[in-house]
C-alpha cells in the first residue's frame, strides 16, 4: 500500500436523539484499510434530506452512538490500497451515498453495485469490519474504490459535493429510462433533487415540464431550464398532458391527501414510465391504484436509488460538457444545524453545502 498520510477521524454528530439538530463534534474509528480502499480528506458535503430522515429515524432508528450524517462528500485522496487502479493520492474525487458492496453478486458484477443486497451506505450503517459507518459531516472518510467518483476539472468541488447524492438520484433514472432528445419529461417536485432533475433532463436535450405547487418556484424552475411550468394546484392539471409524456421523475416525499396515482399516469404516453426517487417516512406509502390504470396506457411504476459509478462518471462528464452548476448555499461545517433545520422546514434553494473547518 501507498505510504499513508495520518488522518485525524473527528465528525459532527448527534449524540442525542432528542436534540437531532444539535450536533456535537466527536472522533470516532473509521473502517479497517483494505487493499481497494481510498481514503480522503474532506473538503466539502452536501446536506440532503436522507440526512434529516436519518436524524429524525422516519425511517429505521438510529443505531447506539454518534451518528454523523452526509453522504455528498468531495475531497482530496489521502491514501489508496493497493489494489486501487483509477485514483492516487492528490487526486479530487467524490463519494455517495455507498461505500462497499460485496463485489461478487450479479448487481456487482453487472455494474450496477447501488443494488447490492449487502450494500453499505455511507452512514447509519455498519462495515464489513464491524465498525460502524460515519458520513461526511466529517474531516474524511474511507470507502472501496467502487464508491470513489474521480471529479473533472471543470467542475467545482463546491458543485461536485451535492451531485454526490442529489445529482445521482436525479440522473441515474434519467439515463436508465432513455432521457434524450425528442422526449418529453415531467418533473414533480421542485426541490434539491427535482432542481437536478430539470438541470440534467434539459442537458440530456429532453423537453421538460416542471409541476409543482403554487407559483411560488415556476420562475426558478424556467431559470433552470424548465419548458413548462404546471401548478398542480390547478383544478385537473393534469388533463392538458394526456398521453404525452415519456417519463415522469417524482422526487417529493410526501402525497397530499388529493394526490391520486390515476391522474398523475394518465399524462403519461403508452409505455411511459412513473418513477419516484423521493422516499417518505415509512408509514407514508404510495397512494394505490387500481391495475386498470396501468393497463390503459400501458404505464408502468418504478423506482431508483442512488446511481453506480458509471452512471456518476456520466452525470460529471456531462456537468463538465455542458457547464451545469447547481443552486446552492455554503456554510461552514459548524454551521450544519441552520442548513439541517432549514432543508426540514422546506426553506432550501435548493442546496446546503457544507465546507471543511474542523481542524484536526
């Protein structure tokens, strides 16, 4: 293995679940170093709400112990495995929402490791080794070279940090379901995941339509390069575009109680897929539906989590192709309760990211 050069691991954490926002700096044991292993020391980390899922435990309880969240981590290669072959201390690289999987399962095999059944995400979670997994809210983190995104020149590290997550959400779905010119694809929910999704379907040459409540986001969403913009507050939105969509990306993670699946499909053109990125609480499922409104045109309902390697070399090359810079705020690290308590409170425009000011 390279020499390595010594990391101090310190974090900011929650340590208390009652006071979720409330995030103490703490160190804590990274994994075991294995031989495809990249170490590196953070430089900046996006702030997503997976991270308020997590600290609020909407959907699994938070494990024993400090918690550090993040998962939209950039920063610069401390060390490599042996192993490791794309990256070398020096480089900038990114990491996600994961940090292993087994390897060896058809998924791994496939390239498509985010569907690992033995993925490890990037916090809440637990090493192969035992050790519990840490985020990014942190000075630097490891994770198998599957994981590792080396990140263009022409693409800040400031910007790189939230496509980790939230760019990736958006675009794998985008590039798995043939986004391209001459389709027509809708948005629903404009928020840090939808404001990607409008970036990358516009880039990838797509017609885009953006839904969402009220008027109060439709400027922005032309300013992001949104064709049409759709008040889903509008009585029977939704009957203007029947049968003329080729895929919808929905990133929301909550459904109103007038929401119903019927009307949103029925925009949708025969063989037209409705796939939901955005996770809610998990007493909050999917409204249902009855089998007839799929068979009408042929709709289908799916859904997608994180993107492989692949998927997030394409996303970076095509970011530095076509100059895509997301929307977002920087705070200082310490300053992770404002941008947390924001994103909770729907206050976000449309990114926090976080810059490095532990000094370890």
């Amino acid at each position: 293995m390279s020499t390595p050069k010594e990391l101090k691991f310190m974090g900011y954490a929650m340590t208390d679940a009652a006071a979720w926002s409330d995030l103490q700096l703490v160190e804590f044991q990274p994994k075991t170093f294995g031989p495809e292993d990249v170490e590196l020391a953070i430089t900046h980390c996006g702030v997503c709400g997976s991270d308020v899922h997590t600290l609020h435990q909407s959907w699994s309880p938070a494990r024993a112990g400090p918690t550090v969240v993040g998962h939209e981590i950039v920063g610069t290669v401390t060390r490599v495995g042996d192993l490791v072959q794309a990256v070398r201390p020096g480089d900038r690289v990114g990491v996600g929402g994961g940090v292993d999987s087994c390897g060896a399962c058809r998924p791994c095999m496939e390239g498509l490791e985010n569907y690992c059944t033995q993925l490890v995400i990037t916090l809440n979670a637990t090493h192969r080794d035992g050790v519990p997994s840490q985020g990014g809210f942190a000075t630097g983190i490891r994770a198998h070279q599957r994981f590792v995104f080396p990140i263009p020149d022409k693409v800040e590290s400031r910007h790189a940090a939230s496509m980790m997550c939230g760019g990736l959400t958006a675009f794998h779905p985008l590039r798995a379901n043939g986004c391209g010119p001459g389709k027509k694809v809708g948005v629903i929910g404009i928020g840090g995941v939808g404001h990607y999704a409008i970036l990358f379907a516009k880039a990838m040459g797509a017609e885009v339509y953006a839904f969402t409540r009220g008027n109060k986001k439709a400027e922005d969403a032309r300013k992001l390069g949104a064709d049409h913009v759709v008040d889903t507050n509008a009585e029977a939105f939704w009957e203007p575009y029947a049968f003329s969509l080729d895929l919808i990306i929905s990133t929301v993670d909550h459904f109103g109680p007038d929401t119903t699946l019927p009307n949103i499909l029925s925009m949708l053109y025969v063989q037209g897929r409705y796939i939901t990125v955005g996770l809610p609480p998990m007493d909050e499922p999917l409204p249902g539906i009855h089998p007839f409104f799929l068979a009408r045109n042929a709709a289908s309902i799916g859904g997608s989590l994180l993107g492989s390697k692949a998927d997030a070399v394409a996303m970076l090359e095509l970011a530095a192709e076509k100059n895509i810079v997301p929307w977002i705020e920087e705070l200082p690290m310490n300053q992770a309760k404002v941008a947390l308590e924001a994103l909770h409170d729907g206050k976000a425009r449309y990114r926090y990211v976080l810059t490095q000011d532990i000094a370890a």
